[in-house]
C-alpha cells in the first residue's frame, strides 16, 4: 500500500467510486505532468449532500464538509484517471473553491478550508497549494459548494 | 487543408474574425506548450448575441448557444495567435464556463455543453477537457455567458 | 537593482509586506516553471480597503485602484516565494479578477483594468496576460475585488 492510500487509512477515509464519465467533457484531463480535476460537487452516493446557499440554508460547517466531499470525489476522479495509483500525485498546485452565497456572506475562506485541510491531511506539505475561493450566486444542480482542484504528477 | 479545419468546414462552421487585440491584456496568451485563450463572451459581428440572466431573459437553449459562440470565439482567438495554424492544437486541456444565473438555475452544465460539445465535434477526443461551470450574478457587457479556454500546442 | 525593481522605483511603488503564509494553503505555489498565486483581496495595512458591491457602495474607479492593490498583494507574495527576486517572473500567464457585482453592473472589465494595467507598467509586454473577468454576489471579507495570478519564471 503506498504513501497516500496509507494516509487516507489512518485519517479512516474510504474514497467514493470515481464520477461517471461524462459526456463532452472528463473528470480528469491530464497534460504533460499536470491533471485537470473538473469541478467537482457534494454528491455521495448518487445524491447531492449539501444543497442550497450558506449560511441561510447550509451552514459553513456544513459547507465546510461539502468542500471536503468534494475534494474527495476529486481525489476519486484522480484515482481513477491515474490508474488506480495516488501516489503518482507529486503536488496539490491550485484549487477553486466556489461557495453558493448568500449576499452579506464574506465567509468564503472558512468553507473553502474544509477542502483545503483535507487536501493536508492526505497529502502533508505538498498538499499546500495556491487557492482562490468566491461566492456564487448558483452552481450545478444546487450545490453550496464546487471544488476545482490542478495537481503535479509523476510519469 | 489541415484535420481541424477539416473538421469545421465538415461542421459547416466560418470561424469569426479573431477579436481585436485588447489593451493589457491580451486575447491568448501562450507559455511553452499551453495557450490561455481570456474569457470570451458571445459576440457575433460587433454585437452583443445573449445579454440578461438564465432562464429569466436568455432561455437554457440560447445559452448554451451562447456558449457554443463563446468556445468559437475561442478558436478564432487560437487561430491568429497560432499564425492560422488550428492544428498546432494537441488537446483542449480545460474549459471555464461562468454563466448569469438567476438565483434559483442550477443548469449551469446544460449552457456549458454547448461549449464542450462544439470542442469535442470540432477535435474528437481530444477535445475532451476538465471543466468547471459556475452561475455568476452579472458578466461583462451583460453576457449571458463567459468562456475561458485552456489548450496544448505542438511547438 | 534588477529590471523589475527598477520599474516599481520608476513608477513610484513600494510593495507591501508579503501575505502572511496561511494555514492550509500557500499564498504562491510554484510546480516547474509556474507560480500560481492565490486569490489576492484589496489589504493595506492589515484593513481591506475597498468592501462591497460595485457600484452601489465602490466606485468603478475605486474598485479599479483595489485591483490594482490585489495585483500589488500578488506581486509582494511573488516577490517572497522568489527569494526576493521579481526578475525571475518571465512572463504573466494568466490573471481571473472577480468583482463583487450589483445585478446590473456589467463593467467588469474596467475593474480588472487596474490590476492588468499595473502588470503591464512593471513587466511591460511580459505583463500582458490571458484574463478571465467575473462578476460574484460575494467575495471573502465583502472584498470588492479578489484577482488571482498565474506566472511563468525562470529557474
């Protein structure tokens, strides 16, 4: 078992089955020693956990483990598009973080850290990663939250 | 006549002319073998072809028709900045589709296809891309729809 | 006195003290030859300078002079994570300005100016950048503005 499937042990994460593929688009698209993770929403199992906008109808705690569900169906596409090998994943470089937001809501940061924490967790240090986290007035079926995520990787 | 004008002419589609140079910024902006195309929304001769938020004023089916302007825009843009050479275009690597969204329109895939499925008609797979579609409460000029593109290119 | 330095004494720019590193993420992550800042928002001082929504509450000029100060922040954060050395950015690659918009504000990109144009007077033609410019119900502290970057450099 390698490094990251280790990690993802001891924090008791089981990763959810990779998304679908889609139609036009990929989970994953991998240029050169870069992947493209698309974004990425709170589904699990086949359902949408966190619906609606924060904090009015979800809260940032609740938005806060939305973002880390997505940045685990994240790691679920990458899992898939790498062959079954994480430990291929040399660097978290980017992530975007889009929270549905109510108007007077400035508390992007803190719902984009359950995202962002995960990513540490599983990672350690190469999981730090530049961010950019900003409110939207709606996402794809209702989301609270989408993930992005752009990761280095070994050949 | 090279595979992906091959590919348009098939699809009976006249590239636009590509949009005038910007002043700090520029329309594509390359980087070894990665093009940035901006953001580009749907503009058709000059003018303005979808202006007002989904479904309240522009219907799911123009956006993504929208969208589908916005990724040909796009290639118009690649073109010139590939001295006309579209082949030069190894993959579409990432697509960032920004849509006005009224508050309660989660559909914001079904106006992203448009552009996804235009990428994918015009270089089969390797049109393919990570993609992330979000809902924006205004975009420039009032566009319904806001297309930002990523691709590899041959040297 | 390197190239870049010398454009921020001629233009009369003292770059401010670098973002303090976060918890989770980084202000700037470099993989190869690509740094990616993350989202900057207008800090002076330790206080955000331009909160709200343009331009209800932050004029259009206003908001231009704050994302002109976020692309400030991105540079001192560049000007850290490069050991000191702002002559190593070769290129700016990519800029996403996102602008916490009133409904009917459809002048994003006279926002974003400030932040592109700022980048063209330090780095000159290097300065043009591919860019993304967005309108958001909401941005972290009720921010006006946040821009993110993205920079080649040399080893």
């Amino acid at each position: 078992m390698n490094r990251v499937e280790t990690a993802l042990e001891a924090l008791g994460i089981v990763l959810p089955p990779a998304p679908n593929p889609v139609a036009a688009y990929r989970p994953v698209k991998i240029v050169g020693s870069i992947a493209f993770v698309s974004g990425q929403i709170p589904m699990r199992d086949g359902a949408l956990e966190a619906a609606g906008s924060v904090p009015s109808t979800v809260s940032v705690a609740e938005a806060a483990q939305a973002a880390r569900l997505c940045a685990l169906n994240g790691l679920a596409a990458l899992k898939a598009a790498l062959d079954g090998d994480l430990n291929r994943i040399q660097e978290v470089v980017r992530v975007g973080v889009f929270v549905t937001s109510d108007a007077g809501f400035f508390g992007q940061p803190a719902v984009a850290d359950g995202a962002s924490q995960l990513l540490v967790d599983v990672f350690g240090d190469s999981g730090r990663h530049a961010r950019a986290a900003v409110g939207c007035i709606a996402l794809p079926l209702g989301a609270a939250v989408e993930v992005e995520m752009t990761v280095a990787i070994n050949d």
